[in-house]
C-alpha cells in the first residue's frame, strides 16, 4: 500500500477533487484488475481510451481516478486527479510505486530500426561479464541477472517495467540494459525512468501502420533523447543521418560511433567470414564471433557504451571476443553435406538488405542464395512489396511464404509482396508456398554444397500467429529437421 499524498507528490496535478489522506491498495491502468481501493489512471489509447472505463471502476471500489478529462458524475467517495496527460502520469506514478528503482540502477536504453536487440543483450552480457549483477529488458526475453522472465512486448507499459527493474534492483543488479522501442517512446511508457546512457543505431522504414510517416517515427525515436538527464550519455551512429538529429536537443552528453569516419568510437572490418569476423576498436585488433557490416555496427555500440559506462578498456575487448550472437540474428546451421542455414529476424527492408549484402559479400559468388520471407499480418503493408523486391535482387533463388499473418489471409499478404516483382527475371526466380515448413524445406532441397539458405523473419520467435492464436513453430528446428533427414 501507498499513501496518495505520497504517489501525488511525482506528478503535475492539475486539479484534486476529494480526500488526499487515503492508503491505495494497488495501481493499475487496466479496468479489470480494479480492486477495493485501487487507483485507476485513465490513459487514452490506441484502440481504446481509458476514460471509458471510468464508471466501472467506480463501481469496482476505485479510490482514486486519475484522468486527462473529469466524468460529469462525480462520486463523494472517489478522489479525482486531473492531469494534462495521463500516460506521462502513468510512468511516474508506476516509478513512484515501485520505489523509483531505475535510479537505484544504471540503466541503458538502446532504439533504433534495428540491432535494438543484439545491442541491449550484449550490453547486458558485458556487465556480467566484468562481474556485475545486470538486468535486460528486450524482445526475446527479459532478464533478472541470470533469471529469465517471458518477454511479451519490446517495451513493456510502465507498471510491468518498473516492476522488473524492481526486482532487479532486490536481487542486487546494478545495471540494467533495455530496449526502448518507438511505440514506448511515443506513448510515454518510458516516462518518470532515469536513464544512464542512450544508444542510437540506425533508422529506417518501419512501423508505418502505427506512425503513419517516417518522419513521425523517426521523431518518436528521438523523444527518448529528449528526455535523458544532463548526467547520461547519447551514443548515436555517425554514419546514419538521423544520428545528428536525435541527439539536437538532448541535455546529456554527446557521442559518437563510426565505422566510415572519426567518431569517438570507430570500428574497423579486417576480415569477415561466416563465422567470424576481425575488427578493430579504436584501433585495437579483436576476433568476435559475429559476421556482417550490421554486427560491425552493433558491437561497435557496445564497446562505445562499455567504456562510457566506466568498465575497464583492456578488460572490455577481451570480453568482446567472448560474446556470442543473439538467438535467431545471424543464427548459422551447418548440413553435413555443407549447406549453411542463416535464420535471422531480418523484417525490414533494410535489415534483409544488410544480411542479403553480408552473405554475398562472404559468400564472393562462390555459392547460391537462396532466400526463403514473408511479412507479418496486421503490421505495415507498404513494406511488403519492398522486402520482397529487394530479397530477390540478392538471391539466385527466392521463396516468399507466410511469417504471423495474424489476422490477415496468408495468400493475400503474398500477392501484396509479389505485386513488388516488377520485372520477369525477379519473378522467374522466386516462387510462392504459403506453408512456411514446406517452404523452408523447398529451399534447402534447392541448395547445394557451399549455399547460404536464408530463412527471414522470425528469427528467435517460437510461434506462428494465425487468426490470433499461437501455434508452435521455430525455424531453426524446422532447419535442423530437414538436414537430419538429408543425412
């Protein structure tokens, strides 16, 4: 329980109707868990506006509202609170609940397009590995230390996320890493943290559906720059345009990476190959074991915020050559019979870009690519004709099929991805198999000795979303299946 004056005090108020000597029994924002005394913060939302529910929870034994706009029936046993927007009061009355804990942590946030995941994992991986208790939140799975908690979403709502970092501060972490994704950044579910240090990595199309223009979602990123205090760092990637503007307005302290130009953090390819790659930071020589230019970029990343962090330089390349590759970016499945599989999460067109690019690069025309992608139900249509345009300039041989259609036809999400095939070669090579497992079969049964089949899309994911349910499905197994029945 918490007193109200006390939750009160972490958030403008505009206007107090009713009692503030009250204890809250539980805060929620969700009209379903209301108990007998709990208080409700009414946020407007997506799909649906708290607000709403106001009635209800009343009737539920709600103690306190929280709300952007009073109901016209006020009741003399309820506490309304006005505030000018409920989802920002969310976030720091959810800090406030759980003790503030993000500033009893050193927390790092990482958004971007892409490499959001293998950034904050491997910034996590590197705190344990210079002996500290660390916490991740991203979208494979969150971490308390060594303990592994279902990720549900990339960022979770603020009540989830604070009580993470709680239970990461109570076993003792005193770090944590996390993903901070576009949508979190705009519907304020980062509100009311404190952040040690950002990192930016790229920007590119995505999420249209929700953001409706680029420059929309890019500004949605760079909200979260706004907000980081004068005692954090903002680590941006100089190579991207967007890095200069994320961080115009930022009061923390300005860095920058590079692989192309001087930045304060520079990483170098020496050599790349499909299970390694040699890299210089600032000029020192290690061996990590990821590939392509997008890995290049991420670790770049790392070892920037690892040393802005405070850890030891010499220590922290060593441990940059003991870092393994995150589950299903860049995961690689040898056949006996030579064939290598690369499953990666790649669902943009950028990112099948970058990958596509790295294999062809490696691979110097010494095998065939074959590419197996689909796109997600429910999610931004205008990228599907343009994943697929681009998947089958840089494959010999390419197979669209299903990825979640969630809500969606599968067929029909395939038609709107072939309508990107504009000329008779990029359709003569690909075909079309809505069963993902067939199609991930088709592929490798089109491989030869020294072919790279790229299987798109899910990556780490253990599911396919179809017509709203889950159904068990990982393509690394489905991989490894067919290469035991080659054999």
């Amino acid at each position: 329980m918490k007193s109200l004056s006390d939750l009160l005090s972490a958030i403008m108020v505009e206007e107090i109707i009713g009692s503030e000597n009250k204890e809250i029994t539980s805060l929620e924002c969700d009209s379903r868990k209301i108990k007998l005394g709990s208080m409700f913060v009414a946020v407007r939302g997506y799909n649906v506006d708290g607000h709403k529910f106001i009635p209800l929870v009343t009737l539920a034994g709600a103690s306190a509202i929280v709300c952007e706009e009073l109901p016209e029936r006020l009741e003399s046993n309820v506490t309304y609170i006005k505030v000018a927007d409920s989802a920002v009061a969310l976030g720091y009355l959810a800090s406030q609940w759980w003790g503030n804990p993000s500033r009893k942590l050193r927390l790092v946030g990482v958004t971007g397009t892409n490499g959001k995941t293998t950034t904050a994992t491997l910034i996590y991986e590197m705190a344990r590995m210079s002996g500290y208790k660390c916490g991740l939140l991203s979208t494979v799975c969150n971490y308390i230390d060594s303990e592994a908690v279902p990720a549900t979403q990339t960022t979770p709502d603020p009540l989830t996320l604070n009580e993470l970092l709680h239970r990461m501060v109570v076993a003792g972490c005193s770090y944590a890493a996390m993903e901070v994704s576009s949508h979190a950044a705009h519907q304020h579910r980062i509100a009311g943290l404190t952040f040690a240090g950002g990192v930016f990595s790229n920007l590119t199309r995505d999420h249209m559906d929700y953001h409706k223009t680029v420059e929309a979602y890019r500004d949605a990123k760079k909200m979260f720059f706004d907000i980081l205090p004068s005692s954090a760092f903002a680590l941006v990637n100089a190579d991207d345009r967007n890095g200069s503007f994320m961080i115009q307005n930022t009061a923390a302290k300005k860095y920058t990476y590079s692989l192309r130009k001087d930045a304060d953090f520079t990483g170098r390819i020496i050599e790349s190959r499909l299970d390694g790659t040699l890299m210089q930071f600032n000029g020192n020589e290690v061996e990590v074991l990821f590939t392509g230019r997008f890995n290049a970029y991420n670790l770049t990343a790392v070892y920037g915020a690892s040393i802005l962090l405070g850890w030891d330089p010499e220590k922290v390349l060593v441990d940059m050559s003991r870092l393994v590759p995150v589950a299903g970016r860049f995961q690689t499945i040898h056949s006996p019979e030579g064939i290598t599989a690369i499953v990666d999460y790649a669902h943009t067109p950028d990112a099948l870009v970058n990958v596509l690019d790295t294999i062809a690069e490696i691979l110097a025309k010494k095998g065939k690519i074959i590419t197996v992608v689909g796109a997600g139900g429910n999610r931004d249509a205008g990228k599907r004709p343009i994943m697929a345009k681009e998947s089958a300039l840089r494959s010999d041989r390419l197979v669209l099929t299903s990825d979640n259609p969630r809500n969606e036809d599968p067929a029909e999400i395939i038609r709107e991805m072939e309508s990107g095939l504009d000329t008779p070669e990029l359709r003569s090579r690909t075909i079309s198999i809505t069963d993902r497992r067939e199609a991930i079969r088709t592929a490798i049964m089109l491989a030869s000795p020294g072919d790279v089949v790229l299987i798109a899309g899910k990556g780490h994911e253990t599911y396919q979303e179809i017509c709203g349910v889950k159904h068990h499905f990982d393509d690394r197994e489905i991989v490894r299946e067919v290469f035991e029945k080659q054999n």
